[in-house]
C-alpha cells in the first residue's frame, strides 16, 4: 500500500468507488477536477497488488486505488471532504492513515480547525472521527439529499 497525491489520471478509477460508497451522492469527474484545480489536497492509497473488492479495478498504472479522502482550506478553516474506502480493503487502517495525513496537511496549512459532515447512521467513521478528537457540533438536517439522510457537523480544534 502506498499513500500518494491524488492526480488527474486517478480520477477515473476513483469513480466506480464513488459511486458504490456514496450512491447518488457521488462526486462527479468534474467535481474532482474542480477541486484539483483549486489547489485542494487530495490523496490515494494504491495497493500494486491484486485488487480486492468489487470496486477494486486496476488503473492505467496496474495499480488500484483502494481508498482516497480529500481537504480544502481557507485561512484558518479546513474541510475534511469525501474519505472513502473500498469495502474490501476496509478495517485495514486505510481510513485512520487518510484521516492522519490530512490532519498533518490542515496543520501544514496552519489550520486552526478542522470540521467535516458525516451521516448520521455511519457509526465506523464517527467513531473514527471521535477517535481523532472531532466532536459533534451541529446537525444538517436532510443533507444527504438522495435519501434524505442527516448529517454531524464534527470539528476538531488543532493545537
């Protein structure tokens, strides 16, 4: 496994794992060049190994992404956007390694906060979240707007 920036020529094989892990909620190709473009940080993790999972197809490069998450920033404010993990590679860290690594960027960035939106019936990654200091504080009501699913407003303060 190998954690890496995300590049333009990952985008296409991010979409299959976009769409199985966030069904209608799923991010465009546009949306991931859009924030590419604005300077975002996004990572991946690639396994060169065999695939695992249903989304787990090889890129271009023999590799496959296995899981990839993202963070803006603007001024002291930063954003922990879109974290997903192919089923078949989840309870293997991949999350805690994401979630780790754009802490280190948002405080790279000299970020004073880090908030993010979690669904509310997702109970492995607020427990994640919790487990790195982020607490709850507010609630988007119909967020997810495909099924109507809330949101936690979570955010940690950084030191």
């Amino acid at each position: 496994m190998r954690l890496e920036r995300l590049r333009w020529w990952h985008i296409e094989d991010l979409l299959p794992i976009e769409r199985e892990v966030f069904g209608a909620e799923a991010w465009s190709p546009a949306m991931f060049w859009s924030e590419l473009a604005a300077g975002h940080h996004y990572l991946v993790v690639l396994d060169g190994g065999a695939a695992v999972g249903s989304s787990g197809d090889e890129g271009a490069s023999g590799e496959s992404v296995a899981a990839y998450g993202g963070l803006s920033s603007s001024g002291e404010d930063a954003w922990i956007n879109n974290i997903a993990v192919v089923p078949g590679y989840r309870r293997r860290g991949l999350g805690r390694l994401l979630v780790e690594a754009l802490l280190a960027e948002a405080a790279r960035r000299e970020a004073r906060r880090v908030a993010l939106e979690v669904a509310v019936d997702n109970g492995p990654a607020q427990r994640l979240y919790d487990a790195y200091g982020f607490k709850q504080i507010g609630l988007r009501r119909g967020y997810y707007q495909s099924t109507g699913t809330d949101a936690l407003v979570m955010i940690k303060e950084l030191s």
